[in-house]
C-alpha cells in the first residue's frame, strides 16, 4: 500500500472553535471520494475545551513527591539511560520544575491515575505542548464517535466519501505483529500498558515507534496500516511551535508557562492531513 499525503494549514483552533466547519472550510475543493482525512487529537481536544489550566491545580503530597524526586532522580538518572534519552532531554528531566511540574503530575492523578503520573511526559495522552500558560490537552473519550461525526459532515458538506483518523503524536511500538501504547485507542490490535514501562521497554528494545491512531472511521484496516498512515501523516504535519513545552518555550523566547494564544496564533498550525493510497 502506497501513500500520498499533503498537510493542510488552517488557522490555530482555540477553545469554542467551530472545529467541523473548520475541517470542511481546509478540504473544499482539496479531496476526492476515497481520501483518508487525519486530524490531530490534542487540535480537537483543545477547540471543544477539553484542556486544564494547572494554574488553578493544587498539587497533593503524591504529586510533589513524584515532582521532586521520581522524576528529577529516578528518571533524570536512571530510567532515562534504559529510555535512550537525548542529553539535552535528560538535563531538562533533572530540572523538572518543582511548582509546574507538581501542579502537572496532579492532573494526570486525577485524570489517568498515579501509575500513567509516573511516566516521563505526554502522560496517557495528556500534553502541554502547542498549548499556552500552564493549558494541557486532555485525551478524548470519544474519539470514535468524534471520528464518525468528522466523517459524516464532510460527506454532508462536500459531498465525498472519506475515512477518518484520529492521530496523536505519543508513540506505539510494534514488535513484529504485536502493537502496544501508553495511551488507550479505540483501534483493535494496539494494546494500551498502563504503565511507564510502556515507554521505557519500547524505546529500551529499539523498537519500530509510530504515531497512535486513536479512533478510526470508515476505513477496515488493520493496526498496521492504521499505524503506517498515522505514523506518515504526523511526520507531515509537524510539531508546530515544538515537541515539548520546552522546545516551545524556547521558540519563543520564553519561560516555561510564558507562551500566549496570540503567540501561538502567529504559528503555521496543520492539524489536518490529507492521505490518499496510491496502489499496492
């Protein structure tokens, strides 16, 4: 199966934005029946408000213990050696902001639980980066249903018949026909490890990592080639403003919580990928 993709860029999607009229309004005149329309889970999470600004968490004793010295310690020097981490990503890791950091791993308790506030970062699908202030993306319960109704307002507006995925940039490794994510999808195959380890065996063993397909609609793949097109999408669409909040800040010139929605809006955003399979 071979694949073609062209990203499309549309303006930044804050909370309350109109995020099917926005798809519809980015593909007029851009797809045909067939196409596979991959749209960023945290671009959707973020423009129906399902975000949390950790300014307003208070941090529990679990949540400081775990800032402090889980992740400054354990993993700024030992599990980011067995997680293969890049130098400049373990000295930020060993930095963790006490305040910020606490604040963050108490949203993640509260949402996903203490075993997924133990990993690294991107915590179960909750993520900060191309978020301002002290925002994070929340994972979508629904991402099937949302996948679904995506699917259903293009062919309502455009008149085409399209398939949907749901894409998030955390990773699942595959170790031959076996698929595992720290993140719960709704796509049968990939299986969801709630834990830390998840991460650190994956990326231990070297193994193949790809963008997590959330949720797909209209389309009878297997978790292979729901991976290979997710994994090919993202790679288009980019990072925006950055990978981690501290690429982020630093794009800006910023503080680790300094970055503004209009900073933000000033960025080319591309939370829409158009992919087309060519051909065996």
């Amino acid at each position: 199966m071979k694949l073609k993709a062209k990203a499309v860029t549309t303006k930044y999607w804050t909370p309350g934005t109109n995020y099917l009229e926005e798809i519809a309004k980015a593909l007029k005149n851009k797809i045909k029946d067939g196409d596979i329309i991959t749209v960023s889970e945290k671009a959707i999470s973020t423009a129906i408000g399902n975000i949390v600004d950790e300014s307003k968490v208070k941090p529990g004793k679990t949540a400081y213990l775990i800032a402090k010295y889980w992740m400054r310690i354990v993993w700024g020097y030992i599990l980011c050696f067995l997680a293969r981490m890049k130098p400049e990503n373990m000295r930020r890791i060993r930095s963790y902001p006490l305040i910020e950091g606490a604040c963050h791993k108490q949203t993640v308790i509260q949402h996903v639980g203490v075993l997924q506030a133990l990993n690294v970062w991107s915590e179960n699908g909750i993520d900060g980066s191309n978020l301002p202030y002290a925002y994070v993306s929340l994972p979508l319960k629904n991402a099937k249903e949302i996948a679904q109704k995506i699917r259903e307002h293009i062919r309502h507006k455009l008149g085409k018949k399209t398939a949907v995925i749901i894409v998030d940039t955390d990773k699942t490794y595959s170790f031959r026909n076996f698929h595992f994510s720290c993140r719960p999808c709704a796509v049968k195959g990939i299986f969801h490890i709630k834990c830390f380890l998840a991460y650190v065996l994956g990326r231990f063993l070297k193994l193949k990592q790809r963008a997590t397909p959330v949720a797909a609609a209209g389309l009878d793949l297997d978790a292979e080639n729901l991976l290979r097109i997710a994994d090919f999408s993202n790679r288009l669409r980019g990072f925006g403003a950055g990978r981690t909040v501290w690429d982020m800040a630093e794009a800006f010139s910023t503080y680790l919580t300094g970055v503004s929605w209009e900073m933000l809006n000033r960025m080319k955003h591309k939370p829409i990928v158009i992919v087309r399979l060519t051909g065996e």
